[in-house]
C-alpha cells in the first residue's frame, strides 16, 4: 500500500466508521428541526479512561523526560523552581497526567509542584529501567517501588512500566521482575503495569502479552524517532487497543524534530489523534508557551472519525478535572 493511501485509510478509521470530510464530523443539537452540523474538535484536557485499567488520566499528559537519561532530562535541567513552577501551570490549564521515569530523575519534583491538591486529581505513571538499577535492586521489584514511592512521596503509582523495551523476548527475560509487580499491584501501591517500548518486535509482544495493561508507544505521522513506519506500527497499536489495553504516544513531536513547525506538530497531532487506538499523549513541556501552543493545536483538530476507546470520564465522586 502506497505511504498516502496508508495515511488517508488510518484517519478514516479502526472503526471502520468513515466520515469523508471535516463537514461530515459533527455533533447534532438535540431537538432541532432543521439539525445544525458542527465540527467537533478535541480536547486537550477532556478526562479519557486507559484502556480497561481502572486509571483515568487526561488526553495530554506531561512527559518530563525529554532528551532524558542518567537521572536527569531538559525538565530537569530547567532548576528545581522553573520545572515546578512548569508542573503547576500545566496542572491549572487542565492537565492530570504527568509522566516520570527513574531515568528522567523526575520523581522528587511531582509532588511539591502539585502541593495542596488531592491525589486523587492526578495520575502519575514511572518507569522502571532494569538495565540501569543499582546493585542493592537488580532483581528487586519490591525494593525498587518502595524508593520510587518515597522519591514520590505517595502512597500510590497510578500506572508503572517496565522502561525502553527493545529485545522481542523481553516478557521471558524480565519474568521475575513482571512476577514481583503483579504481587506489589495486589498490595495497592501500583494500580496498573504495562511497558514503553522502543522496537517494533518489543511492541509486537506486548501486544500478545496477557500480563501487560497498558504500552506507552513512539507514534507519529512522519516515522521519526518510531519503531518503525506509521505503515508497521499503527496496526500494532490497533491491536493493542482492541485487546483492552491502553495506550500512551509518545514522541508525537518527532524527540523535538518538529518544535519549530506548527504545521509538522499540527499534521502528526491530527495523524495520532484520529487513530482511534491511541488513548492519551505525553508531551515533553518546556515551557508554558510549549504548553500553550499544543493545547491550542489539539483544541483545534477536527475529530474525522467516531473514535473508540476515548470515551469522556471522570474522576471519583469528590473530585473533578477542575483545578483544586
């Protein structure tokens, strides 16, 4: 199938619901006579459930791991005062998804930024990185949670990965570790497991994997920064999705390709968001006006199919998507 007919079947659809043009995407008011059409866009900070985990968590999330490694990232970098101030602006504009990693070292920050508002207003998801653990943790799932939640400073992990999957056979190597979380998720301290991976035969597995909940992806319209082409990765992410497991996008910017084309960021947003397999995207902030462009560009995307899987949510009774 030639790249362009790819691109133009994925957009029309895993429902197999398609709706031709922008005109044929709307929503019709209830009880009018004469039906009035308009287009329906997305929502950046619209609450969306992670496949069939009991996590709720908002259509982008914060990613505070780019150009991340060695306990460190740009976040990060950006000095304990601007990188939470970051967190707590993003949070007011809507957002309640915020993504770490052990490699980002991320953790300490999350808490303090948000200091005040109830946890249950946010979702938090780490990672585990079992190639780089010290020597007191290799083979230790119980020690390494215990860390990241006093690193964290919470009770709880909404949703816990196994990080940078590549080798096709992870989910034999890494059966120990996979074991001990099931038996921590059991205990309340992870609600949910899954993987991020970083090869298309990784993914391929975590797609058959009955252990795995949720698969944070690299997903594009380009193919940059992916596990291979939109042509080889988007089926897997179907399948994924079909399987009732979530799914977070990540690199929709390309590892920064695109940050200096509105038109590339608007082009790959729209791709990714019409999928229909993908649930959530995490996107790695710099800035508010980083924060304020993507939610412009998502809250003007046209919805061109009947998405499934991103169905509106909320949050327990006594809590809302409203900031605290």
């Amino acid at each position: 199938m030639k790249r362009r007919e790819f691109l133009i079947n994925s957009i029309a659809g895993a429902s197999g619901l398609l709706l031709g043009s922008a005109l044929s995407c709307t929503e019709v008011k209830p009880g009018s006579k004469n039906a009035v059409a308009k287009a329906a866009t997305f929502d950046p900070w619209e609450i969306v459930q992670l496949g069939r985990t009991p996590v709720k968590v908002t259509r982008v999330g914060f990613g505070t791991g780019f150009m991340g490694g060695h306990n460190s990232s740009n976040q990060v970098r950006l000095g304990k005062e601007t990188f939470e101030k970051l967190l707590r602006q993003t949070y007011d504009r809507g957002c309640r998804l915020f993504d770490c990693a052990d490699a980002y070292g991320s953790h300490p920050y999350i808490i303090p930024a948000l200091k005040g508002i109830p946890r249950e207003n946010y979702t938090i998801v780490s990672k585990i990185a079992v190639w780089n653990l010290p020597d007191e943790e290799i083979d230790k799932p119980a020690v390494i949670v215990d860390r990241f939640l006093k690193e964290l400073d919470t009770d709880y992990i909404d949703l816990l990965l196994l990080h940078y999957m590549v080798p096709p056979d992870w989910n034999i190597t890494l059966r120990p570790y996979m074991d001990g979380l099931s038996e921590i998720k059991a205990k309340g301290k992870v609600r949910a497991l899954g993987v991020s991976c970083h090869s298309l035969e990784a993914l391929q597995t975590a797609a058959e994997e009955p252990w795995v909940e949720s698969v944070h992806a690299r997903i594009n319209a380009f193919g940059v920064e992916m596990d291979g082409s939109p042509e080889e990765v988007v089926p897997v992410l179907r399948k994924i999705h079909d399987a009732g497991k979530g799914v977070i996008g990540m690199k929709l910017i390309g590892n920064g390709t695109f940050r200096n084309s509105r038109e590339l960021r608007e082009k790959s947003a729209d791709f990714v968001l019409n999928l229909g397999c993908v649930n959530a995207v995490v996107v790695g902030f710099e800035s508010l006006d980083n924060v304020t462009d993507y939610e412009d560009i998502v809250r003007k995307t046209i919805r061109k199919i009947g998405v499934t899987g991103l169905e509106p949510a909320t949050f327990p009774k006594g809590h809302s998507n409203q900031t605290a």
